[in-house]
C-alpha cells in the first residue's frame, strides 16, 4: 500500500517489538536526509515478520533500494511491498513497479516474514540509495527523540503505530470470564448518530475517546478508529442497523453529524494523532446489488438511488475529513460475498470513484479502503480455491460459492484494490480487513478438504465459514474471533483491523422498543427462512440477542470459544 504522501516524522523509535530493544532515530530534517522505522510485528522460537517504513526527506525519487544487514542468522523467506534479496547477512530492498514514486517527505512501507535462532537484533544502520538514514548530515543540531507524531500522513498508518483500545468496550470485554485474554485489543469506535458525538446515555464522546487515545499514545504513534456511520436512510436493505435520518435528510447529515466531528478532528490538540476513518458501511454497496429489477431490490435502496443521497454523503464525508492531515479515510467496500461476483465487482468500483468526487470530494481524500466490516467471510479458505473442480465441475458451480469468482476476504480485498487503481484511485491505496468475527475456529473446523463426491461435498466439507449461506450476517452461530488485529500483514493491506468490536450484536432477535432509530430485521431472528438475499435460507442468528451495538455476552463467550487463531 505504497502512497506518497508529504510525512515529516518529528523523530522515529525503531522498536524491536518482541525484543524490547529499541534504537532513536534523530529528528526528520532536511539534515537528515532519510528515516528508517525497522519494527518487529510477531516473533516466535524460530521467525518473526516485521514492517519497515522509509521516510524520503532528499529530492523525489522514482524508484528506491534500502539496504541494511544483520547481525545474527536471519534469513528473509517472503516479502510483500518490495523486492527483497538477501546475501549472506546483507538485506536488499527494491521498489514494486507499482511503489517506486518516492516524494520529498514522502514514506513508503513494506513488509517480510523471515527465520532466525538464539537473538533477533534490530539492524542498526540503514540506507537509502546509497545514503546513510537517521543520522544527522551535520548541517543542523541532532539529538534524539521520541516519536512525536506530527500530524502529516504516512503511507500505512498502521505502520510503527499503537491503535486505540476502547476502555469502555475494554471494560465490557474484561468483566466477561475468559474476557481479559482480548480485552487489550484495539476496536472501532462507532459515531453512529449525531447523538454519539457529544456521548449519548452516559457513554464516552468522541472528544473523550481522543483526550483517552492521547493519553494511551505516550511518546509513540497512536491510530484511532472511527466508525462514521449516519447516512441518510442508512443501511437500506437491512432494518436492525436502520439509523436516524430520513432518506432525504442530507443537510442535517451534512451540519449536525459531519461537521461537528470534523471540527473535533481538526482541534489542533488532536493533530499528533493517527485518526483512521471508515467511511460508511453498507451503503454504497447496496445501491449495486439491491436496486432496480434484481431479485435483491429494495424500495427503499431504489429512492437512495434516485436521489443521490448516499453518493452525495460518502462525498461529503470525505472531502470534509480528508482535508485534516493526521486523518485516514478508508471507503467500505461490502465483502467477497457481496461483490465478489462479475456483476457488481466492477460496477462498484465504478460508484465508489463517482463518490470520491462528489461534494469537492477528490480520490486524494481516500487513503483506502476496508472489507467484512461487521461480517463473518473467512480470510482465507485453504482446502479449496475458485479454480478448483471435482470430477471436471467447476467450484463456482457449488450451492456455496455461487459462480462468484472469490472464495475468502484476503483473495477479494486484494483484487478489488488492484479494481479500484484501474478506475482511478491513486496506485497506493491500502485495504483493511476486519477480522473480528470471521475465525471459525473450535471443534468444527474442518482439518482438510471436503470429500470429493461432488463439487458440493467438497466445497461444504472444506470450508472454514460455516454459515448456511453467505448472504447471512446478522449474530451467526458458530462464528469466532479472527486474526487479532495488526499492521501490513499481505501485499496491499495496511491491517487487519477489529471495526466492529466482538460482542456487540448486529440487531436483536425480536422487536425491541427504543429510541436509536433500530428496526427489528428478521435476518436477526433464529426462525427466519430467509428472503432472496439469503437464497431464502435459515438465517443462523444465535436467540436472544439484544439491539445492534448493545452488548451480547452469548455471543462474546462464543467468539471466544471457536477463536482462530485459539486464543
């Protein structure tokens, strides 16, 4: 997810991760003519991966190596971001065709997964081009420093950075038994009417959330995660995360809920922050697949259509937050079982650029984009792929995949972004994933693939997502914890995110009187069969469940319960 983007970095730690050794860059100037933050992502007995982002403060490059060697046995065995080659202890990284455009004050990351025995020490010098990075040229006074942050972007926020744990989700978490073994995890924080801005029901606002994330932010970076989420007749094909506002009521989201919280943002308190944005969800995407004479339609996703409102908000929304430097905003782009198929791939890339330039919106206020936010798609199905056949039958013909042409979250976010580069979108967008709920691990899961009776057995007994059907998404029964959250783990994914913070319910079993603007869908109710956007299926939802975003300790003790990895 290589974007250049002006970033002066006040000063850079180089943290060692796992080791706990940490070396201090000296401050970013034009004195020191690049910076190189070397992080230790995982470590275990015999590997590590880690992140490397470089900060240009020279004339602008198109095209980049970045050398360093290693004081141990560390061998590199896989990259992602760069090209990487390794002599001996001799590390060598060179630009993808796609990431060579290295600006002044520009950063580029990458990543790599690499083997080691007895100690993993953090390389100590670094070059760029020959050119020796984080230290002082001599031109102007050195010195140390802890990262300070100064507000400016960086190509992967995520990259180097601490993110925001919600100690009010954090709390919730803990007092579960077994909640304290993820309670530490940073979550999304979800603005989902106007009301949650100032904190609504004795519940923290987004000033206190960003007051918190400065105090957990110490002397390094810090990402915080906003869920912006209020459009007008929001969610049209889904009546559990219904909102506030009427579908015509775009003033009122542009002046009560938009701009207070980008005046917020923009205090210049905040400016040290990461301030990471989603943009959204389940919006856009509807007006793809739940409009006109498809079989999914909607009257109420036809009038948000016919009025532009979605367009006109997601412009709005971006062009508002993104001209506030230390802000990311990343579009929500559905799920592979959403958009994963031919006639809305493309098409929806199409509608997301058309609303990146709406309302003085431009593609240099989108950063990236997110998918399976608040869903259950695997990341990544290992006993089959879509090019697979059994007995000369295609999988896209089974019942499960359905001729889409994606079988898990990871193969779809890194398709649709290439997608979204080819309509337009700068080349370094990065993807994020939400991995919160989508593990399917515990007893269930299947060891290997499928028998090969018929493409059906083989998909079915394979598959880690066992939902009856992948149009279901409301508390599904079985589901459990993901990948935990962390930064640039695949080629163009700046992290794997928690947006939706496990044990919140996606919408309540039955009717539930209140005051937040949520309608009972029956997606939600255990004894639904189902509609067209489910092949009028069973839907899966676990009983009992309380509104959307309220707290479903059943559901925590189950994603718990079937974690993948185990906790």
């Amino acid at each position: 997810m290589s974007r250049s983007r002006t970033a002066v970095l006040a000063a850079l730690a180089l943290i060692a991760g796992a080791t706990g050794a940490a070396v201090t860059a000296a401050p970013a100037s034009a004195a020191v003519p690049c910076t190189v933050a070397y992080s230790v992502q995982n470590q275990w007995d015999t590997g590590f991966t880690a992140n490397v982002t470089v900060t240009n403060n020279s004339a602008a490059k198109s095209s980049w190596s970045v050398k360093w060697a290693y004081a141990g046995n560390q061998k590199i065995t896989n990259g992602w971001n760069a090209k990487i080659t390794q002599s001996g202890t001799a590390v060598t990284a060179n630009n993808e065709s796609y990431n060579g455009t290295l600006a002044t004050g520009g950063s580029v990351s990458f990543g790599f997964q690499a083997s080691y025995s007895g100690t993993n020490a953090v390389p100590t010098a670094f070059t760029l081009d020959g050119v020796t990075c984080n230290v002082d040229d001599g031109s102007s006074g050195g010195g140390g420093g802890g990262g300070g942050g100064t507000g400016t972007r960086v190509d992967n926020p995520y990259a180097g950075a601490k993110v925001y744990v919600n100690p009010e989700w954090s709390a919730k978490a803990a007092a579960e038994p077994g909640g304290s073994r993820i309670s530490n995890q940073p979550t999304g924080v979800w603005l989902d009417r106007i009301a949650a801005i100032a904190g609504a029901n004795g519940s923290m606002g987004l000033r206190a959330h960003l007051d918190a994330a400065l105090a957990q932010k110490g002397t390094g970076e810090e990402v915080v995660q906003l869920v912006v989420y209020d459009l007008p007749g929001r969610d049209c094909a889904a009546l559990a995360s219904n909102g506030e506002l009427g579908p015509t009521e775009i003033d009122k989201y542009k002046t009560q809920f938009i701009d207070p919280i980008a005046a917020i943002l923009a205090d210049s308190k905040y400016a040290s922050l990461r301030i990471v944005t989603t943009i959204e969800i389940d919006s856009l995407p509807n007006l793809v697949t739940n409009t006109g004479s498809k079989a999914t339609a909607t009257p109420a996703c036809d009038a948000m259509l016919a009025n532009g409102n979605y367009v006109k908000g997601v412009g709005y929304a971006l062009h508002k937050l993104g001209a506030i430097p230390n802000v990311y905003n990343y579009i929500d782009a559905g799920h592979h079982g959403w958009l994963g198929w031919d006639d809305n791939f493309a098409p929806s890339a199409q509608l997301f650029y058309q609303a990146a330039n709406a309302e003085g919106a431009t593609v240099a206020d989108v950063h990236g984009f997110i998918t399976n936010t608040a869903n259950y798609s695997a990341l990544k199905e290992n006993n089959f792929t879509v090019n697979d056949t059994v007995n000369g039958t295609s999988v896209r013909q089974s019942k499960w995949v359905d001729w889409n042409r994606y079988v898990d979250e990871l193969s779809y976010a890194q398709a649709f972004r290439n997608q979204l580069v080819s309509v337009g979108f700068n080349s370094g967008i990065g993807m994020l994933i939400d991995t919160s709920r989508n593990g399917w691990g515990g007893t269930a899961r299947p060891a290997g693939p499928g028998a090969t009776t018929s493409v059906d057995t083989y998909v079915d007994g394979g598959r880690y997502d066992r939902r009856i059907h992948i149009g279901n998404w409301c508390n599904q029964s079985g589901a459990g914890l993901g990948e935990r959250p962390k930064a640039a783990p695949a080629a163009g994914i700046d992290a794997y995110v928690w947006m939706k913070p496990p044990g919140e319910s996606d919408g309540s079993s039955s009717a539930i009187a209140n005051d937040e603007g949520k309608g009972f869908d029956r997606m939600c109710d255990p004894t639904y069969t189902g509609n067209a956007r489910n092949g009028n299926s069973m839907s899966g939802a676990l009983p009992n469940a309380p509104l959307s975003g309220h707290w479903f300790s059943a559901q925590f003790q189950q994603l718990m319960q079937n974690a993948y990895p185990a906790l």
